[in-house]
C-alpha cells in the first residue's frame, strides 16, 4: 500500500511519543484518536482479530455484557450506520475503513432489573483492548458519540436490553499524533475531593 504525502505509514504508530509518555508501552504511548483516516480496507481477519481482543477484556463476574456491529463501506448495512451519523463526525468518519457500533447490555430481557451495574464499565474495557489490538496492527480508533441515537437504535433495534453507546472508526491515520495535554498525575489523586 502506498501512502501518500501527509499520510502515517504502516510501523510508524508506535513511535508517535510525547516526553511524558516515554516511560509507557509504545502501544499505549502512540494512540491517538485522529480526525483523519487513510482509506484502505480492512480484511474480514483484521475485523475478527479487533473482535477477539475485546471478547478477552475482564468483566464484573464474566458477564461479558458487550455487543458490536462492525461495518466497513463495501457491506450492505453500512449505509444503515452512516445516515445516522452527525455532520460533524460525517466529515472524516466516512473516512475510516471499519465502523464498530458498541452496545451495552445493562438491562435484563424484561428491562427491568439491572443486568450488571457495571455493564458501561465493562465495556469501555472491552473497546480499550480492542484499540490497542488495533494500534498493534498500526491502525487507529476514534471513539465518538456525534450519531443520532434514537434513530440509529430504532434501525439496528437490537433485543430489550441493549444500549448503544458509541461508534468506533478505525483505520490508518492520515493525520500525524498531535500535541496533547493530560491532567498532571497528581490531579487523578485529588481530583474527587478538589473543591469545584
């Protein structure tokens, strides 16, 4: 695959560093979420391979309570994700070479009694595996809300239950690893009982 000017070259995630990050695995040092992808696909292993890394992420007594719909531009039901998404994510989402819906079953089927109070939780650990599953294979994964739920769940209607949180676009980056800020690591001890 030939990568134009401008565009991340495959092997080249790993090294996007920022001084406090170099003491971090280069997988976690190099994510990034960017606001443009390089259009390539992506095989039906590569998919499979993003899925298995989020099946193996912990949960609150195994309850594994996840759900995914993957679509990439060439499938039929992609069309029935990106007609929900906002303008502001349309502009570089559609981009991406895999879409992943990520849902959450928080719920039993009578939606009545909490099927685990840690069902968001579990999933973001689910989606964390599988970004950096996706660093690994030198793509990158921008998480975003910016889709109109209520429509994009009346299209999917998964089972009594299940919630939809995000979308996950994934792909090679055609933008470079920008400077970012983090909260100082004392902030993450003293941030809950800082005075607002």
């Amino acid at each position: 695959m030939r990568y134009r000017r401008g565009h991340i070259a495959p092997g080249s995630l790993v090294a996007l560093k920022m001084p406090d990050r170099d003491r971090l695995h280069p997988l976690l040092a190099g994510r990034f979420s960017p606001r443009a992808f390089h259009p390539s696909e992506i095989d039906d292993a590569t998919v499979d391979l993003l899925l298995e890394a989020a099946r193996w992420a912990p949960s609150a007594g195994n309850s594994q309570p996840w759900g995914f719909f993957p679509v990439r531009p060439h499938e039929t039901e992609y069309d029935r994700v990106v007609r929900h998404l906002a303008p502001s994510s349309a502009t570089w989402a559609l981009d991406a070479s895999l879409l992943i819906v990520t849902l959450a079953r928080r719920f039993l089927d009578d939606g009545v009694l909490p099927y685990s109070e840690f069902a968001d939780y579990d999933l973001g650990q689910a989606v964390a595996h599988l970004t950096i599953q996706a660093q690994a294979l030198d793509l990158a994964t921008h998480q975003f809300r910016a889709f109109d739920l209520e429509s994009l769940t009346k299209e999917l209607d998964p089972n009594p239950g299940w919630t939809i949180m995000s979308i996950i676009a994934v792909g090679p980056p055609a933008d470079p690893c920008p400077a970012t800020t983090r909260n100082p690591l004392p902030h993450l001890r003293t941030a809950p009982w800082t005075a607002r």
